[in-house]
C-alpha cells in the first residue's frame, strides 16, 4: 500500500514532558499534536503502546492487547472527581528530565488504586454504562489480562508457570475460585484499561482531527510472563512445565557481537494455521483500534527467525527457521481487507523477506545513520531508496545523530560530508534535510534529532537489559525555529500538508 508524501516526528508518549513522573496522555500530549501541526507533520510514531515488562521496555508487555496504564492521564481523573488535588501536587523527587521508573511507577500505581477505589464507589450509571460496555467490547483479551494481572499480584509477579498446577493448566474450576478470590484487583486492572483506551481514543480523535495519523509499533514476538501465552499455551514452543523451549532473538550483529538474546517464546505456526491466524488476525484488528498505521517490528522474521534454545545463554548458537510467511498475510488480509502497514525490513534480509513484503506492498524501512559505512551502492543511501519506503533519520534502537556522528568512523565522515555536502557542523538537521529530501514516501524523525541531542538521550541501546527507555524533553528546549524549519523543508521536498 503506497502511502501519501508525508512527514513525522518519531517520540514515544513517555518521553513528553508532564508533572508526574512520565509523560501521559494529558495536556502536553496535546500540545505536542498542536505542534506537529505547525512544523507541517502529518505523522507521529510512537512505541509499542502496552505496559512496560523486564528493564522497562515497552516490547516486554505483560499483554499484546493491554494499554500501559502508566500513560494515563490522572488530571483527568481528578477531573473525573476520583482523585483529590493533593493527589496531583507536584513532587520535586520525580525527575522531570527522564524517568525514573523506581519512583514513577508507585506514585502512579497508588493513584490509579484510589481512583479506581472511587469510581466503584460513586461512579455514576452513565460511567458505569462506558464501563460495561467496554468490558463487553473488549472480553475477548480483556478477562484474561485483568485475571493475569491480578494472579501476577498475588504471586509476588512470579513467572505464571511457578503458580499452582490448576492455574498453570488453566483449569475452568481454579479460574472461577482465582477470579472471586481477586474480584476487587481485576475490577482494578479493568477500570485501568477502560481509562487507558479512553484516553487514548481521544487524544487520536484529536489528532485525526487535526490530519495528523498515528503510527503504533506491533512486536512480532510477545513476552512469556504475558496473559497471551498464559492463555494461549497451545500456541507457543513452551515446554511440559510452561516454559519456552526455544526463545526469539538476532545473530551477531552491528549492535552486538554475540548477537541479542530476547528470550521471547517462539510460535508454533502449525498451531496457528490450524483456525486460519485467528490470534494474529485479532491482534492486528486490535491493533488498528488504536493507531492508524501499524509497524511490525522485526518483519523478517515471518519469513525465518532465529531460533536459540532456551538453555543457551546468548544468541549465538541458534539456527533460521522458517516462518509462516504468505500464508499469515492472507488470512489477516481475507479477514480485515487491505492495511497500511509498515514493515521493520532491519537486520540480515535475504530474498525470501523483500519478497513477502513486497508481494503485500508494505512499505520497508531505511536508516540514514546506516548508509556511510560502505560505498555508494548501499541500500540505506538516499539514491539507492525507492518511494514505497519509510525513510528514518535513526529509530528507538540507534544512538541519537549527534551521538553517531560524535564517533563515526573516518570512512563515515569522510563519506557522508562529501555524500551531504556539509562540513558537519550541524548533521541532525543535515540528515533530516536528506530524509525530507529522500524518494521514500514517508520521512520520520526522532525528536531527539529535531533537538540536536546528544548521546546521553537515546531512547534504547538493544542488547543491554537495563538503563533505557527513560529520556524526555522539556517545552523549553523546544524553538519556534524548530516546528518552521520542519515546515519549510516540507515545503520544499513536497511533504506538506494540504497544497504544496
């Protein structure tokens, strides 16, 4: 599916300013559509949307279909009359620079309890009707995750195969005694999510409104401590005792030399295809209630993926292993028609990969920081793109563009100040000049490099389990000059809203 001209900025709803710890679904939330809009954005990339799992990271989700409860508004809650002023008050201990997740999660956790201890008190029948009707819209994943949530509590968050063999096995007796035992913390993970999607849902009409479309991110693996797999064992490597067998990751790579160890479960496709992808047909429906375009990270691995057993400690000894490939497209294609999804085409891509997203028209991905390590005949280089692409300054995954050029190689700079024609002196906006620039229908930029930072604010280093995910900014490091020059090389490479 070819995408129109477009441009947008790539900032994960955590990273926004905001008074309680973390950027959320509030007022700055708005205020930064507000602000795509005046830089002549039509896009805005986020993260994966789901609640945060091992290290903070937000492709670890105890859920493939839950919101991050962490993202909501709780203003809005007071509005609501379930929470107090004091409650909002500000606290000089939350980092207003980064998140602190040790301190954020509590304070924000302990809030989202009492309002949700208010609304079973004094919700009114018109709230209480929203509620109903959200729990029936969204039963199908909705009574798992919240019962997940609510064991995963009450077994100090051990891995759900250490829980008693009647839970573990999914017996329909231990489910209806766990789900009375817990019925006070699953209404609480229930209210959660049906403020989450609220909110959500709002603050995307919002955005519509305004011709700015919301790009999402779908890992193609999910966690193992997942009411997913919790539910769905059948359909999972998972071994006798509940556990994967054999994991998810990446061979050595450009990020690390004994390659990246996810430990995600790996699918058993056979499983799937037996009732036609109906999970993976679900989870992309689900997917497209939220955002309107969906990037699935790591694409590449419906055509093979790396598997490694589970017993070995990194990625290194594992093996290619086909995946499901046409047959997952045209059974999520039957069943929902046409969708604007962009594959994640990074890493080791063989033939068979370029031609399943071709075969689809999925629009593939190209990162400028890659392009001036070779020579002229590299894929990531402008010259070389072709329009059904998505052409990136850097992702989530890659330093910010100062910190690359800070320690690029000899052969890069030497390459790209004659490729750019720059001296370097301002090489953030030198590579979002070349995105805009680009044939590739589609240009995003991290916010970090609209801002010119450094290193220390990248957003994640894969294969390290811990230290990221937290960087935020704040309104002040933001120029009037930053939205008009975005709006002007809109202007000039044909990527702005309206007419050109």
């Amino acid at each position: 599916m070819r995408f129109p001209r477009a441009s947008g900025v790539l900032l994960h709803p955590t990273s926004l300013p905001g008074p309680h710890g973390s950027g959320d679904l509030g007022t700055d939330a708005y205020h930064f559509v507000d602000w795509l809009v005046s830089g002549g954005q039509r896009l805005w990339q986020v993260l994966p949307l789901a609640g945060i799992g091992p290290g903070n990271s937000p492709y670890m989700s105890t859920s493939a279909f839950a919101g991050n409860v962490l993202l909501i508004d709780l203003a809005e809650l007071a509005r609501q009359g379930w929470l107090d002023a004091s409650d909002l008050s500000a606290k000089p201990w939350l980092d207003a620079a980064k998140v602190d997740f040790a301190l954020m999660v509590p304070f924000r956790m302990q809030r989202l309890a009492k309002a949700a201890q208010r609304f079973a008190a004094a919700a009114t029948a018109e709230q209480r009707r929203a509620f109903d009707d959200f729990k029936r819209a969204q039963q199908p994943w909705l009574a798992d995750y919240a019962l997940f949530m609510a064991l995963c509590e009450a077994n100090d968050w051990r891995d759900w195969c250490d829980w008693e063999p009647e839970l573990v096995a999914r017996e329909a007796g231990a489910l209806a005694d766990a789900r009375a035992r817990h019925a006070e913390r699953v209404a609480f993970w229930e209210f959660c999510q049906w403020a989450f999607f609220r909110q959500w849902l709002l603050l995307k009409a919002y955005a519509n409104g305004k011709g700015v479309e919301i790009i999402g991110d779908t890992p193609i693996f999910i966690a193992h401590q997942s009411a997913e797999v919790w539910a769905n064992q059948r359909l999972f490597q998972l071994g006798a005792d509940g556990r994967p067998t054999v994991v998810a990751g990446v061979p050595p790579d450009f990020f690390s030399a004994t390659g990246q160890r996810w430990g995600n479960p790996l699918y058993r496709w056979r499983e799937h295809a037996k009732d036609g992808y109906a999970w993976w047909v679900e989870r992309v429906r689900r997917s497209f209630e939220l955002v309107d375009i969906v990037r699935i990270d790591h694409f590449r691995g419906f055509a093979a993926h790396w598997e490694i057993p589970a017993s070995e400690p990194t990625a290194e000894r594992g093996a290619w292993v086909p995946g499901p490939g046409a047959a997952l497209f045209k059974a999520i294609t039957r069943a929902l028609g046409p969708m604007p999804i962009i594959a994640e085409d990074l890493g080791v891509i063989t033939p068979d990969v370029e031609a399943l997203r071709k075969k689809f028209g999925f629009p593939g991905m190209r990162i400028l920081q890659f392009a001036f390590a070779g020579d002229a005949s590299d894929r990531f280089l402008p010259h070389n793109h072709e329009p059904d692409t998505v052409v990136f300054t850097g992702t989530h995954d890659n330093d910010t563009v100062a910190g690359w050029w800070s320690v690029a190689s000899d052969h890069e700079r030497h390459f790209a100040r004659g490729y750019l024609a720059t001296d370097g002196h301002d090489m953030p906006w030198t590579m979002i000049r070349a995105a805009m620039a680009s044939v590739a229908d589609t240009a995003v930029h991290p916010m970090q490099d609209v801002l010119a930072l450094p290193t220390e604010c990248r957003m994640n280093y894969p294969g390290q389990a811990s230290g990221w995910w937290g960087w935020r900014f704040q309104w002040s490091q933001v120029q009037p000059w930053h939205a008009g020059r975005l709006a002007e090389l809109c202007r000039l490479y044909g990527r702005r809203r309206g007419p050109q």
